[in-house]
C-alpha cells in the first residue's frame, strides 16, 4: 500500500504525462503502479486487461512484472494513431 500511495503523491505533483517523462523516477523499469500512473493514471483492472490481450508486454524480475517505459510510449503511439485514423 505505501508504494501505491507514494505512486499517487508523485502523480499528484505533476499536471501531465510530459512531466512523468522528465521525471527521474519514471525511467527504465515501471512497476505495475508507476505504469498505471505513467499511462495516464488508468486503473490496476485495465492495466492487467492490457497486459492479458498482449497490448502491453510485461518482464518479469523474479516473480515482479515489470513494464519498460519504451513499451509505455508505443503503447500510447498506437492509441494516437488510433484516434487519427
């Protein structure tokens, strides 16, 4: 719970998605929490609903799912190029 809470305080300071880039915590690696907050602060439910129809990849560091930032920013390129379409 304190990594979930300590999630939101971040977010919370910044005003949009741009910032969470720049920000040094939101590089590399994202756990599952940061990723919620990274994507726009979507919910736990929809992430792993991603996760599970392979739009999102997942790595795992022993039992932990992780989720490249890389893998956030194609994530987000093809929603855009959904919305152009």
């Amino acid at each position: 719970m304190l990594c979930y809470t300590y999630a939101l305080q971040i977010a919370s300071t910044h005003t949009n998605t741009e910032e969470l880039k720049m920000d040094k915590r939101f590089t590399g690696a994202l756990s599952i929490t940061q990723a919620m907050t990274y994507l726009g602060d979507i919910g736990r439910t929809k992430i792993y609903e991603l996760i599970r129809r392979g739009e999102l990849e997942v790595l795992r560091i022993d039992s932990k799912p992780i989720i490249m930032v890389e893998e956030c920013e194609e994530f987000l390129a093809r929603q855009r190029n959904q919305c152009n379409d």
